[in-house]
C-alpha cells in the first residue's frame, strides 16, 4: 500500500464531496482551521478505544445516538440539555437492563455534512444543488443558500466546540450526578405513558449506589458522574483533514475534531477517498455496513482499516432493515468471524427503515425499527456473536417525526411538529420506550 499521509485520500475518488465555485478559497479556510486548537484529546480518544475493546468482548455497552444532522439553529442551551438528558435516561435504563456500564456516545459536536442520494434537488421548474448539511451550504431552497460556501467549515467548528463545551460543563458541573436523576428529567416526563416504568429504574439505580456506597465505605462521588464522548459521519474530507495532527509522546495521527469518527454506507469504498483517510488515523473507528454490501467488501475493509487487529478499533454498525436483516447479517457475522478479527457489532435500525408517505414525508415506523432490534439480538445469540451497542437517531424535544410508539402517532401526526430537515428522528418518548425495548430484551439473554 502507497505511504498514508493525512493528505494522501486526495489521490482517490472521493464520493459525496460538494462542488465549490472557489477551490482557492475552501483552502485558505482549510489551512485556518489547522490552526485552531482541537475539540478533542488523544488521552479521551485512547480511553473511548479501550472501552470499546471492552464493549467488544461483551463486557459494556455501546449507545450511540443524537441528531441526523446538528443545525446551526439548534446549537441553543435547551436542544443540548435535552438531548443530554434523554441520554442520560437511556444509558440509567440500559444499565438496569444489561447489568453492564454503558458507553455513552452522542452524535453531536461535529454531526453537520450528510451524504445525498441526489446531487440536484427539483421542485417544480427549479433545480438546485441538494442540502448537505449546514457545514456545507443552508436548507432554504434558493440558489444563494445552496451553494456550497467554504466560511460555514469555520461557523461548523465553532458551534462543535460551543457544543462541547457546554456538555463538558454540564457533566463536570453535577448535571449527570447518578444521585440526582431527577436533573434530567424533561417536563413531558411527568404526562408519559412510560414515567412510571422509568422512575421506578431511576430509583432502582440510586438504591443500588447507595448500596454500593454503605458497603465499600465511600462516597461514590468520583465515580458517580458519567461520561460522554462525541462521534459524526467523516465526511467532509478537508475538514477532517484539518484537524488531523500528531500530538508528544504518542505515535500516530489523530483525528482531533471528533472521539470516534464513523464512514457512512454510501462512503464505504475500498479503493475511495474516505477509507483512504480512515486508514491512517488512530482513533477508534466505525463502519456503517448494510444490504448490498457484499461479505468480501466488509473482509477487504477489515483488511485495509483494521489490519492488526487492535483491540477497540474497529466496530461495525450494521442497519439492513427489518426486511433483510435475517437474509444479511448471519452470512457478515460468519465472514468476520472467519477473517479472525475482532469488531465490535453495533445495530442502527434507523437508516435501513426509512419509507416516504403517501404524503411525501420521509418518516419511520416504530414497529420496524422494534423488530429490526429484536432480530439483530437473536441473530447474533444464533451464531454465538455479541450486539455489542446500538445506533440511534433521536432527539431530546417532543417532535412528531416517526410513526407509532406508546401513543401511536399516525400519517396525520407528522405535520404537527415535523422539524428535521434530513431524516425523521425518534422523539423523547418514542427514545425512552426503545431503550425500555433493548434493556427488556438484554434483561432476558
Ligand atoms: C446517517 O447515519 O445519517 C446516514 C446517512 O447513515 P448511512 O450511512 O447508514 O446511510
Ligand atoms: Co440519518
């Protein structure tokens, strides 16, 4: 394989990259953004990567979740404590369930490029460049939104690091204290079908640290605040690029505007771009896998993106869609087992479960994304493999974006308060009610 440098993926094909008028000027933002200080640390980078080694081997869980896309708009305090806090609740539950500590891993801080099925969007007589996410150029559907401009890499940076620091702040300040669950309640708590169930596991797991508390002699203080870390689709390669550097007394490079990177399904070429930058840097990684990738693809990724093997490297986060996972996922988990390699398995039930209405809404039904899980567990027990997390496009607000749930919203729900401009997310309660689903099925395997 030809020397990797932080630069090298420009001798590739890159996919999904947008197309800007000035080549020059999206260059001079780039060498800008070199300049400024990471988002991130290597020592976060290499603690999240032994985590994940351990979630691997069956010893924690992963639950990765957060927006389709961030938004500039929504960098406001309230979007973030909501989505922290839901979180939160998700991992309590996860907990209880599983008997085993969570990971908790957002997307958010830097989740602002998306790839397009599309390059053009057409809407009566007019054709324009599609939206890519706010990094990228704005949703409004005029030429002067659309076109991609090389300042929003620098807005996108900022707001990543706004974000973090809030979170930061939050979570050291007390915010995610295991003794005070009731921080993060959401005001709709209290009128949910579900706020029984949840306070009953909240209390559950305050009993048990102070149980734990009275025998060990301590105050479990050091112990009792949670970590998160932040992950995005890898997408935007100059951006990436920018903030990949070398840091004392490490080898490697390292990608500094993220903890835990992912290459989406659309990006996963061998021979692109995108695998090419994957390949040379050290932080823990993931691969969106899914129908109509064949077995040997997969293999040739591992060979090329996880060569040695390293533990908590690699994960592979698969969303086949309820219709096909029980036809895909055992002949993948097969393969990788066959290749000798480690990975973590991770199911993301959102992306292969997106249908159109009659209306013309992108949304997702409950029930599919349920019974995508509900198989993606029992086909992994079958083959003596581990679920080892989960991937999960939700929000902290009260959207009406996916169909059914606890209070089965139907088509006509969906204009209520339909607010994403890419794909539908679960909103607080339909969130909670999956991680009340996963734990329930993790209780009983
Ligand atoms: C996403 O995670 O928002 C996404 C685009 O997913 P995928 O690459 O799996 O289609
Ligand atoms: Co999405």
């Amino acid at each position: 394989m030809s020397p990797w440098s932080p630069a090298s993926w420009r001798d590739k094909p890159a996919a999904q990259q947008a197309a800007y008028a000035s080549p020059a000027d999206l260059e001079r933002v780039v060498a800008q953004l070199a300049l400024l200080p990471p988002l991130v640390t290597s020592w976060e980078i290499e603690t999240l990567k032994s985590q994940l080694a351990e979630a691997a081997q069956g010893r924690r869980f992963l639950l990765q979740g957060g927006d389709c896309a961030e938004s500039f708009a929504e960098c406001s305090a309230d979007a973030i404590t909501n989505k922290l806090k839901i979180l939160l609740q998700m991992s309590l539950v996860l907990v209880q369930g599983s008997g085993k500590p969570v990971i908790r891993v957002g997307r958010f801080a830097g989740q602002y490029a998306k790839p397009r099925t599309d390059e053009f969007e057409t809407r009566g007589s007019v054709r324009l460049p599609s939206y890519r996410g706010d990094l990228v150029n704005r949703p409004g559907f005029t030429q002067a939104e659309r076109e991609p401009d090389p300042r929003l890499l620098l807005r996108a940076y900022e707001r990543s690091a706004l974000t973090l620091n809030f979170i930061r702040a939050l979570v050291r300040g007390g915010f995610a204290d295991l003794h005070h669950p009731e921080n993060w309640d959401l005001d709709f708590t209290a009128h949910s079908p579900l706020a029984e169930e949840y306070r009953g596991i909240a209390r559950r797991v305050e009993g048990s640290l102070q149980f734990m508390e009275n025998i060990l002699d301590v105050h479990a203080s050091q112990i009792a605040w949670v970590d998160f870390f932040t992950s995005h689709e890898g997408l935007h390669l100059s951006y990436e690029q920018a903030q990949t550097r070398q840091v004392p007394r490490r080898e490697g490079w390292y990608n500094l505007a993220t903890h835990f990177p992912w290459i989406g399904m659309r990006t996963a070429n061998p021979e692109g771009a995108h695998v090419e930058y994957f390949r040379g840097i050290a932080n823990p990684i993931a691969v969106k896998v899914g129908a109509g990738m064949p077995p040997a693809q997969v293999l040739r990724l591992l060979d090329i993106l996880h060569p040695s093997d390293e533990p908590g490297r690699m994960t592979l986060i698969h969303r086949f869609g309820n219709q096909r996972i029980a036809e895909c996922l055992p002949p993948m988990i097969e393969a990788v087992r066959a290749s000798g390699k480690t990975v973590l398995w991770c199911c993301d039930p959102m992306h292969g479960n997106t249908r159109t209405t009659p209306g013309g809404v992108k949304t997702r039904h409950f029930d599919d994304i349920r019974g995508e899980l509900e198989q993606a567990f029992a086909i992994h027990q079958q083959h003596r493999s581990y679920l080892g997390g989960v991937h999960i496009e939700l929000t902290g607000e009260d959207v009406t974006e996916c169909l059914g749930g606890a209070r089965n919203l139907v088509d006509a729900d969906l204009a209520r308060d339909y607010r994403s401009e890419v794909d539908p997310r679960l909103n607080y309660e339909q969130a909670l009610e999956m991680a009340m689903l996963i734990a329930r099925i993790m209780g009983r395997t």
